[in-house]
C-alpha cells in the first residue's frame, strides 16, 4: 500500500469541502437574475441613490450593490440582463385607481382621448359604436358600454346627450362612462329602462341634467343619480369572464411597473371576487380593496380590515365620498372654478354633500373605520 502524506489527505479533503459547498451554492446561494449597465435607482433615503448592480433569487432581490459582489451570485444558469444605459426602479406602489374597473373597461368600447386612445369628437363616439353594434351585434335587453370620453377634449366641448346616442340606436340601451368615473351619458332607451324620465328627481349629491326649456332627462347623469347605471355596468363582466378581465388588468399594470395596485371603489361583490381570485393563485402583485361606503356599512368594511394579505389580497379601508371629481366639475372647491367646455362652476364649499354612511364612520388609531 503506498504511503500518503497528511498534507495531500487535507487538500483531498478540502476539494470534496469545497465541491460540497459549491453544490451548496448552487441550490440556496446563486441569484436567477443580475441587473446591470443602467442607472439603478434605489429610492433609498432622501438622496437619490444609484448601485451598480441587482440580484434576483426567487422573485426576491438578495443584492443591492456593487457589481463585483453580484458576480459572487452569478452562475452558468444566471440571467445577467444588461439594461444598456437604462433606468431602473422599485416596483410602483399604487395609492389610488381601479384594478377591477379596469378589468371591466377592457370588455367595453374604448372612448380614451389621445394619447390613451383617439376619440376627439362627438361624431368620432357615434362612429365608433355604430361600428362596434355592426361588427357585435347586441341582443335584446344586451347594453352598449363606452368609456373613456372626456368632454373637455371633444371638439364640440361638452358632453353626449341622448340626442347625440340615439344616432347610434333607440333600441339598445348605451351607457357612456366619462374617464373621471363621476359622470354617465345615456341614450333615450337606456333612460327608459333606468326609469329617468320628466319626473325623475335627482337624489342628494346628484343631477340629471335636463333639455333645455324641458324637464326631460337629456342623458347627462352626475355622481349620486348615475349609481344605478354603473353598478349595473360593474355587473355587466362575471364569472370566467370576469377572471380573465382580471388578468388582463394585472398585465396592465405590470407592464407599467406596479408591484402594489387598488381598487379604490370597491363593491362587496368584487371584494369577494378578488379573494376567490387571489385564492385561485393568479395574483404576482399585491392588491388592496378600499370598500364604497354606499355599498357597505361602516361595522362590515371594519371586520373585513386587514394590515396583512392573504393570497396577496387585503381589504384597507373604506371609501367615503364627500363630494365629486373635478374633470366633470362635480367637486366641491374653496374658490368657483370655471369649466372650460362649458362654462359651469363648481359648487363651493361648505355646501358639503355627505353619505349618509360616512357619519358612521369614525377615527381610529387603525384608521378610518
């Protein structure tokens, strides 16, 4: 048997160490991803930050800095993504839209102005949803839903009346969502089938504008008299269709860069509609339900409350309106302000509108419940 010093016994020990630790590695210690060559911007601190170089393991980020340790990281399966001089961010958190609302204005006729979309006249609207009723035809009792429009963007500077969507028919009812969410236009049939007609008198908070020298309804629904119509628009997407309206929601804000989304007008029906779609899996960001409190009282949103998601879904307040929006000129303001297309002035305050449901909602230490 030939002899073996005990200086070579320690280097073969120290390769099989060295082979183990590296396997090792391989599983818990390589990052997927590294980022670099751009402007990484950190948001750290009250100074802008830049690093060279980031690191990805399993859709976490395990380093932040400099590009000689995140090649320690690297191995013959890493993705090293060179951003070429570009910039990048931490994922955006969303304070305030409508992840749900977007879903459902993916399923309806986009009426967006440029550069979101290129509907710049009233002429252009009745166009495009004649076109959209002859190439899908609706059924009877089947609505036509457009959103998107802003009147101050329009050529003709106001908004579309019944006589405007009567060009488009008198027999399908046709519902418009004006791009601030405070405003609807109805056709004639869709007025008859929500019941608005001569004397209709517009709840607390809200108008049904009227023709002029006539108190026929002239389509125009503001804030609390268009609720009826856009519940029955939320409602108009469900079931598996509406899963997949989700999805394509989610891609848009993905692609866009946030991480962290709302539904800031949330019904009871989409808060359980996200909690069973968070459940099926098919959430990658985070989404926070703030519940309308014209939909739900104060004690239900309050039990629903939670600081910590489940499935990447939480409930985070409620949502009260006090007043309106300013592109329909709804809101209430300090000072008159003039509406361009028209104008009509905003109501001033402290002529306040409040939902009866806000008196109950109170200041907390957990907030507002």
């Amino acid at each position: 048997m030939k002899f073996q010093p005990s200086w070579a016994k320690a280097v073969v020990w120290m390769a099989v160490l060295t082979q183990l630790s590296c396997a090792h590695r391989d599983r818990t210690e390589f990052a997927d991803t590294i980022y670099l060559g751009g402007d990484i911007l950190t948001m750290a601190g009250r100074e802008p930050e830049y690093v060279e170089a980031l690191a990805v393991k399993d859709s976490r980020i395990v380093h932040v800095g400099s590009r000689a340790l995140a090649s320690k990281l690297e191995s013959d399966t890493t993705e090293v993504v060179d951003l070429k001089g570009r910039l990048l961010l931490p994922g955006f958190i969303d304070s305030h839209s409508h992840f749900v609302q977007t879903a459902i204005k993916l399923s309806t006729v986009n009426l967006d102005p440029p550069p979101a979309g290129s509907v710049t006249s009233i002429d252009e609207i009745v166009a495009v949803l004649a076109a959209e009723l002859e190439e899908n035809p609706r059924m009877a009792g089947e609505w036509l839903y457009g959103w998107g429009y802003d009147n101050a963007s329009l050529k003709e500077r106001r908004h579309p009346t019944r006589t405007d969507l009567d060009r488009v028919s008198r027999k399908i009812p046709i519902a418009l969502y004006h791009f601030s969410g405070h405003v609807v236009a109805l056709n004639s049939k869709a007025l008859e089938v929500m019941g608005f007609d001569s004397r209709s008198v517009a709840p607390e908070g809200g108008v049904i504008a009227r023709m002029r020298g006539s108190d026929e309804p002239n389509g125009v629904l503001e804030e609390q008299a268009m609720l009826p119509v856009v519940m029955k628009l939320l409602r108009s997407a469900s079931g598996s269709e509406l899963l997949t309206l989700l999805d394509r929601s989610r891609e848009v804000y993905k692609a866009n860069g946030f991480t962290t989304v709302v539904e800031a007008a949330a019904t009871p029906d989409q808060v359980r509609t996200l909690k069973a779609y968070s459940a099926a899996g098919r959430l990658d960001i985070d989404v926070i339900a703030f519940v309308l409190a014209v939909t739900q009282g104060a004690e239900a949103t309050a039990a629903q409350f939670s600081r910590r998601y489940a499935n990447r879904f939480r409930v985070g307040r409620g949502n009260v309106n006090l007043d309106g929006g300013s592109p329909g000129r709804t809101a209430y303001l300090p000072t008159r302000a003039l509406l361009p297309s028209s104008g009509r002035r905003c109501p001033r305050l402290p002529r306040l509108f409040v939902d009866p449901q806000a008196r109950a909602y109170r200041p907390t230490r957990r907030g507002l419940l």
